[in-house]
C-alpha cells in the first residue's frame, strides 16, 4: 500500500546563492558525507529531503542530519535514516529518484507499507 508521495524541484543556481549567503546552511543541512560533494549533487539531495518531508506529511518531526542520501554500488541513489526519523519509517519500503539537469533538481519520494 502506498502511504506518500513527494516530489520537490530546485533551481540549482538560486541554491547555490542561498549556500553563499548563509554558509551555516550546508553544515545544518547535510551530513558530513553529502556536505562536499558539487553543487548539483547538493540541490538533488536538498529536494530528495524536501520530497521525503512531504510523503511523510513528517516536518514536526524532521530532522536534516537524521537522513542521507547515497548511492549504491549501481549508482542508484537511497536513503540512510537514523534517529526519530528511522523509527519513523520502520518497516516501510521508500524508494528514491533523483535528478538534475539544465540548472534544475529534482527528487521524487513514493513510501510503501505492507
């Protein structure tokens, strides 16, 4: 049974001038294994998180740092949950897709539950 869906878009350049003026953003934002990476990179994983939020109907509860967006050997991008947010999501099946090209990001988030 599908629980959610979201999806969320990005323009690449304005996230890029939102990490200029607000450097903290990066460090609040994303754990230190997403925070390196290029800037595409970036606004894809801030719109998979963005997309997660609204599946779960979950921003009370939402924590940044408690998700991770990484790839699989494949390439295939998942997410790693810890704390409130990996109770959260229990048992339930959450598949990922992430895009970016032409100056935009996006991610789509669709959640399963036996």
């Amino acid at each position: 049974m599908i629980e959610g869906i979201g999806i969320d878009v990005v323009d690449i350049s304005r996230f890029q001038e939102s990490l200029d003026r607000t450097p903290e953003l990066r460090s609040r934002v994303f754990t230190p294994g997403e925070a390196p990476l290029k800037i595409a990179s970036l606004a894809a994983r801030f719109a998979a998180k963005e997309a997660l939020v609204k599946a779960l109907d979950a921003r009370d509860m939402f924590s940044w740092q408690d998700v991770e967006v990484v790839n699989s050997k494949t390439g295939k991008p998942k997410f790693l949950f810890k704390g409130a947010l990996a109770a959260r999501i229990g048992d339930a099946k959450v598949h990922l897709s992430i895009s970016h090209d032409a100056g935009i990001a996006s991610a789509m988030v669709l959640i399963e539950r036996n």
